[in-house]
C-alpha cells in the first residue's frame, strides 16, 4: 500500500460511512495505516464484521451496521467513536446509492428523492451532527471528506440523478467549506470509474474497451481515491478547504466521463 509507514493519523478517530468494502474500505485502511483509529459503517453486520478483522480487529476498528440515511444511526456512530476511542476528528462520506442506470425519465420521483437523501441529505446530517459533538481537538484539527463522482461535472446518460446527487455534494462541500472555516475543513473528491462492485455496471465485461478512453490508460483502484482523502483529512492539506479533487486518470481532460 502506497503511504504505508507515514503515521500522520496518529492518535486520530475518524468515521467513515459506506466502508464494508470498495472505496470506503480502501480509505478505512489507508487511515488505520496511518495511525488512526476508525469506526465504519455499512447495512450488513456480516460484512462489516469482516472488514473491521481485515483492519486489524476492535483495537484498529469498529463496525456498527445500519442505513447511513437514519438519524439514530447516525447518534450512535459519533456517540461510539468517542466511547471507544476517546474522540472523534474525521469524517468520510462515503456511503452513495445509485438505483437507476439508463434515460432519468425512466425513474420516477420517489426514486430521485432517495437517492438525494441517502447521497446528499444523509451527508449534511452527518457533518451536522459531528460539528455538534464538538469534532476535533487541538491536536487532531477536525476535517471532512465527500466522496462525490466526475459523474456530478457532466452528463453521463445514464447515470443522471446519482450525477445530480454528486453536483449536489460538491456544492454542499463548496459551501460548508465557506461556513465552517477555520474550526472544521470540508473538502471531496470526485472520482472516475473505480473497480468496485458499486461500479461494474459501467466496465464489467469491457474493461479494456472503457480504460482506453483514459490517459492513463486504467480504471481506478480504492487506493487510487484513499491516498488523496487521507491527504484532505491531514495537516499536510490544512490550507484546503471547500475544494473538490477530480480523480479520473486523465479521463476528465477531453471532456468524457
């Protein structure tokens, strides 16, 4: 792992949503590698208990299971990170849900609300509620990420309110980043096609055929994204703030998503 042996987490608590596995569990690990201590959530207790023994046990993690949407869930999660590990510093928002591919007239309203919940609403609320259990400390300055999509920069066709829902969170980024200065930073990144399972539905069975649209001639991988949240969240970015990082291996460049 790229960035093992820096330990500029030491000492940290940090919550990241959505972590059972793809992206949020390549940023957990990227965190706990770092020297902090993180609480991760997801819907399925199973999973969720297979990822807190992939990052070392209860000693580097906790799992709490639940919907990232739920405001009890929520409650719980900050209230747990302080019990367990004596605070709470960071935050990921990474927890997104895309229920719909193909023309957005083919969904229908209730739909479009769920997605904006879960991908925008749950997100403020999370951030609402750390701010109100005092995150950070003098030692740990407190700072969140989002992890939006370069789905929410143009149109895809086919994934358009999950690209309206990551608009959407950048511009709550934007926004927080402006309000909450200089006790908390708020930042995101947007990336690209990453090879998860969230995102087969766009490369499965034609990775060769999407990768080559790419500069770098690859999708991304987890670590691709862990490396620069886990940048946002240190005191190596403590002049960031409101900003949104495009990580797309080039593709982004010549106007494609």
């Amino acid at each position: 792992m790229s960035g093992e042996g820096m330990r500029r987490h030491e000492g940290a608590v940090a919550i990241v949503t959505g972590a059972s596995r793809g992206i949020g569990l390549g940023i957990a690990e990227r965190l706990v590698a770092e020297g902090a201590k993180v609480v991760i959530t997801a819907r399925k207790a199973d999973a969720l208990a297979a990822a807190v023994e992939h990052l070392g046990g209860p000693a580097n993690a906790l799992g709490i299971a639940g919907n990232a949407a739920d405001e009890d869930h929520q409650d719980e999660v900050v209230a747990a990170a302080r019990a367990t590990f004596g605070g709470l510093h960071l935050l990921v928002n990474n927890t997104g849900i895309n229920p719909s591919y193909g023309p957005m007239l083919d969904g229908d309203a209730a739909m479009a609300r769920k997605v904006l919940d879960v991908n925008v609403v749950a997100a403020f609320s999370w951030i609402k509620k750390a701010v109100a259990a005092g995150i950070g400390d003098s030692d740990h300055p407190a700072s969140v990420v989002n992890v939006a999509s370069v789905a929410g920069l143009g149109a895809s066709g086919v994934i358009g309110w999950y690209g309206v829902s990551k608009a959407a969170l950048i511009h709550l980024t934007t926004e927080l980043g402006h309000q909450l200065g200089p006790q908390v930073r708020v930042n995101a990144v947007a990336p690209a096609v990453v090879k998860t399972r969230f995102a087969e539905a766009l490369y499965e069975g034609r990775e060769e055929t999407v990768a080559a649209a790419y500069p770098m001639k690859r999708l991304g991988t987890p670590d691709d994204v862990a490396g620069a949240v886990s940048f946002l969240l240190s005191v190596d970015a403590s002049w960031i703030t409101g900003q949104t990082i495009t990580i797309d291996g080039g593709v982004t460049l010549g106007g494609a998503l």
